[in-house]
C-alpha cells in the first residue's frame, strides 16, 4: 500500500515570494499530467491573478489586477466548473471589513468583471454552487442599537435572483461551509459562546436543521467529503490546555470520527487523495519561545480512517506546510509552505521542476484548477 501511494506524490513547482524579478527554474526528466491552475500573487495593495500550468509556469499569463485596501487582499474562489472567480474586495475607502466589502464576478473566459453587491462581510470568500451558477455570501448587518448586529447568510443567482437563507441576530456569527454535492443542501459552522455547531438548510424549504456540536471552542478548515457525507475539520477537542483534534462528522449528525490529536493547532486538514483517508500537516516540536527563533516542525501526512499506515510526504519541515488542494485525478497535491517571511506555493513530485519568484510581491495563494478549455 505504502510503495502505490508513494507513486502517487509528486512535487512539480515551488512559487517563491521573495527577491524581485521573474525567474522559472525548469528540471529535466520528469514526467505527470498537465494541469492549468489559477494562482494570486499579491502585495500590500495590489493582486494579480495568474493562470499558469503545471509543467510550465513561465508561460503564465495574467488575468487581471485587483487595486484593494492596504493589507486587505482580495478574497477568491473558483467555480466547480473552473470557468469563474467569485471574490470578495475592501476597497480603500472601506472602513470596517465586516461590513464595507463588495462581492465581484469575474468570467475568465470574457476578463469581465462585474460587481454583484455591496456591504458584505470581506472576511468570508464566497461558496459555488456544484452547477457553478449560485453564490453563497455573508453580511454583517448593524441593528438600531448600533451596538447589536445580524448575520445574513446570502444566495445569489447569477441567472438573477437573489435570497436571504438565513438571518441570525443570536449567535457569535456564521461561517459558510458549502453545498452538498446534490446542490440540496448548504451547511455552515453556527458560532455560539459554547463552541461551534453544525447546521445545514435545506435548500427546497429553506428550513435550517442543527446536526452536532463541532467544537468547545473554535473550529477551522471545515470541509465537505466529496461524496457529501462528512464535514472535516481542525478543533479545539476538549477545555484541557491545547486540546486540538482532526475530526469529521457524518451530515446526519450521528459519527463522529478522530483522525489525530495533539497539542498544537496547525492541521489543515484536507480530503484525500482517496475517499478513505485524509491529508494533514502532523506539528510536532513547540511553539517559539525566543521572537525569531523557529521551534515548530511538521510532516505532511496522508491519514487512513483506521488510524495506521500513515504515509509520509517529503521531508521533515522547521516551518508549516499546509495542504490545499488534491489534483482531480488524486495523483499531485497542492501545498502552501510558511517559514518567516516567506510563503512558497508547491504541487509535489519526486522532484522540484519548476520554481518561480514573482516580483515585488509578499505573498502567494492557491485559487483553483482551471477548465482545461481555456
């Protein structure tokens, strides 16, 4: 078993922010699938988005530049169908993220872009629909108290219809998890000051309906299975000091998986690359004591639901590396590295075969696979 996946890994490109100029350092002599991707580089008030290949990143070509507030970068999402980009944007006029964003449309095909909305919450990127024609978004609404607010949880139709699912003026705040792939159902985490819940609305009746408790305190990187029957994500397991888990629960609310437990946060979670097992940055070592020192390791890590087996992807890290994305046919993953002011972007191999430096900019990050027609 260990010697098949270890023919399924791969490293292909490593996108380094750091330096100025473009560079591309091409290796000879490997070999994988050709995929076109979609990637942001940006700085403090500016992003680019690039389509780009996997075999050969210096013949990327830029898709548009996004003017934004400073430190406030756009944030993006790719439509299942990789034909469109959804993005929430603050603007330099906006004073409050929570409540100055606007939610833009952007056809890759055309290079058009059209605003949507206004007054949305930025923080939130926006959720596809699986026919790639819906958008789910928040809002953060002030009540006349001015100290009091609603969330309102959105859906828009791009062929033109617009709805509120959800308005909740009793929790901590709502967060967008994402459609069942029948399109039925959409889930999200309810924030309330005992922890994180799991919800789900039925789409056809607009009904919310609660499933499980999620977390005591604070969840991240909740995900949907792609045959919709779990939600994975990182929590806070337990009150104990540094209790944090990988955990999925069944969308009916009744199994509640552990797939590992530690002392510190840094999971990351994803599905994958087969429909029994997941992908996981396994921390180990501590936290810095001293500013600047690096104390923190990790191994990127394919987990299987019985708990042995586990297969270890490349090579010990001093810094976090943080799965992001399986390619469709499950044989490259997609990763982003952290370390000091460095942020590198890698899809794995057994080698290195690309390896870029975008110039004058601070940091990278992974939007989608784009549709091969392009």
């Amino acid at each position: 078993m260990v010697s098949n996946l270890k023919t399924r890994i791969l490293i292909l490109i490593s996108i380094v922010c750091m330096g100025s100029g473009f560079t591309a350092i091409a290796q000879e002599n490997y070999s994988s699938e050709s995929r076109k991707f979609i990637y942001m580089e940006g700085s403090k008030e500016t992003t680019r988005i690039w389509m780009s290949y996997t075999h050969n990143i210096e013949s990327r070509s830029l898709l548009t530049k996004i003017t934004h507030a400073e430190g406030y970068p756009i944030k993006a999402s790719l439509s299942p169908d990789g034909t469109k980009i959804a993005y929430t944007l603050l603007s330099s006029s906006g004073q409050n993220p929570s409540l100055d964003g606007s939610l833009f449309f952007m056809d890759i095909e055309k290079q058009s872009q059209v605003k949507l909305d206004k007054g949305i919450n930025y923080y939130i990127a926006p959720r596809w629909s699986q026919d790639s024609t819906k958008l789910v978004y928040l809002k953060t609404v002030v009540l006349s108290d001015q100290e009091s607010y609603r969330t309102e949880l959105c859906l828009l139709d791009l062929r033109g219809s617009r709805s509120i699912l959800l308005e909740d003026d009793e929790s901590l705040g709502i967060s967008p998890i994402g459609y069942s792939p029948n399109g039925k159902q959409f889930y999200f985490d309810r924030i309330i000051s005992e922890g994180d819940e799991l919800w789900a609305i039925d789409l056809s009746t607009n009904t919310r309906r609660f499933i499980a408790p999620i977390s005591i305190g604070a969840a991240w990187n909740l995900a949907i299975s792609p045959d919709g029957s779990e939600i994975l994500g990182s929590v806070i397991e337990s009150r104990e000091p540094a209790s944090y888990a990988v955990v999925s629960i069944s969308v009916d609310g009744k199994r509640r998986h552990v797939w590992t437990k530690g002392a510190q946060r840094h999971y990351t979670p994803i599905w994958g690359p087969k429909a029994d097992e997941i992908t996981a940055n396994i921390p180990y070592g501590a936290y810095p004591t001293i500013p600047g020192e690096n104390n923190y390791k990790g191994e990127l890590k394919i987990l299987n639901r019985k708990g042995k087996d586990e297969l270890k992807i490349g090579e010990s890290n001093d810094w976090m590396d943080a799965p992001i994305s399986w390619l469709p046919n499950r044989n490259q993953l997609i990763f982003e590295r952290y370390r000091y002011s460095r942020n590198d972007l890698l899809i794995m191999n057994n080698k290195i075969a690309n390896q870029i430096s975008p110039s004058n900019s601070s940091w990278v990050m992974f939007v989608g696979w784009a549709n091969e027609a392009y």
